[in-house]
C-alpha cells in the first residue's frame, strides 16, 4: 500500500505534505495508466473521511485534501485539444474559484508535480472571466448559486468543469463531488466534455457515477 501512495502523493498522516511525482514516471519507469487507475480504486475504497457532522473543522481538511489529490488525478486521465495551451510549454493550470483557501490545499499537494511534460499550477479565480484561461476549474459550493454564469462565462472552451454541488454535473458541468458512506466520490457527464473538446478516459470513466444527457444517473 505504501507504494500506492507514493504513486498517487495520498498522506497517511503526521500533516506533510505527501511527494508527487511525474505521471509519466516513476524512479525512472513509465507508469500505465491502467496500473494506475488499479491503484488510485485502491485508495479510493480507503477515502473514508470518519466525521459526525458537516460543519466539522477537521472533517471539511480531510475532504478538501482527498479532493485536492482527486483534481491531481483527474488531469492524468484527460486529455485536451492543443488548443486548451497557448505553448507547447505552457503548465496545466487548476483554477479555484468560489474557495480561496482550498487553492492552498490544491498548491501543496500539487507542488512540484507534472502531467504529460506540464507543470501543474494553481491558481485562485477572483473573476468568472479568469476561468477560460485554466484547464480545470474547481467551483465551490460557495459559487454555486453562480454556476449558470459560469457555464455561460467558459462557453465551450476546453475546460475541465470540476463542481461539488447538487445537480452540477447535470447542468452542464463535467465532473461533479459528492460523497456517499463518508466517501468522495464524483460522477462525470461525458457529452459536456465531449462539447468542450476534451477527452476522458474510459478507465476514469469505469470509477465514476455517470450522467447522461437525460440527466439520469448510471450506477458503475
């Protein structure tokens, strides 16, 4: 187990922030996305949070730091039009909007990391406007009474549309949180990323709860 953790940067506590490593490599061994994906279900069935009550301090940091390593993940199993990057150099950047502090959280575990020869920076969305220069945007349930003018904001620029509110995926976002038996889970609604040019694993796919365009939810 430790060295699925290693792979995918989760902490086992002690409060440091756990390394994380290039997706591509490993001590110097490409890493197959299926052997990853194998691993990341691994950690995800031990995701258990343990808290009595939403408005718990400590409960609220573990959920942010699973979705902080969620969001890492997430950028390793999708792939995006060359459009999405003004350089071939240019760094995946995750934007945060709606929860200044959680971009903190995103910062630390993100720190140093790369996808596909990228860097991956994080950034806080102080304007809706901002959001059309990320790959992925994290909407707060804090912003969500926003959420039709964000949708309306990014068009259909190739933007990874990450939410964590009731009904966000069905609405037009692509990948949405929830959590079920003190787990984080997400649910993905793959026609919404296919309209923005983005492509999502199937092996990514095959770990969420899927919604369609009918707005129903297919249980994995």
């Amino acid at each position: 187990m430790n060295r699925l953790i290693a792979i995918f940067g989760i902490g086992t506590g002690g409060g440091k922030r756990p390394a994380i490593r290039n997706s591509s490599r490993r001590d110097g061994r490409k890493i197959g996305l299926s052997v990853a994906l194998l691993a990341w279900a691994a950690i995800m069935s031990l995701n258990t949070m343990g808290y009595a009550a939403p408005a718990d301090e400590a409960a609220m940091s573990k959920e942010y730091q699973v979705k902080a390593v969620f969001l890492f993940n997430f950028a390793m199993f999708v792939e995006w039009p060359a459009s999405a990057f003004a350089e071939v150099s240019s760094p995946i950047r995750i934007g945060i909007l709606g929860a200044d502090s959680f971009a903190k959280t995103v910062e630390r575990y993100i720190e140093g990391g790369t996808v596909r020869d990228r860097k991956l920076v994080a950034v806080v969305c102080h304007r809706i406007e901002d959001a059309k220069d990320c790959q992925i945007l994290f909407v707060s349930r804090t912003a969500q009474a926003r959420i039709a003018e964000i949708l309306a904001a990014c068009g259909s620029a190739p933007v990874l549309l990450v939410g964590e509110s009731e009904g966000f995926a069905a609405r037009g976002g692509v990948i949405n949180f929830f959590i079920k038996d003190n787990k984080v889970k997400f649910e993905i609604y793959p026609d919404a990323a296919q309209r923005r040019g983005i492509r999502i694993s199937s092996e990514l796919l095959k770990l969420a709860r899927i919604v369609n365009s009918e707005n129903e939810k297919e249980h994995p």
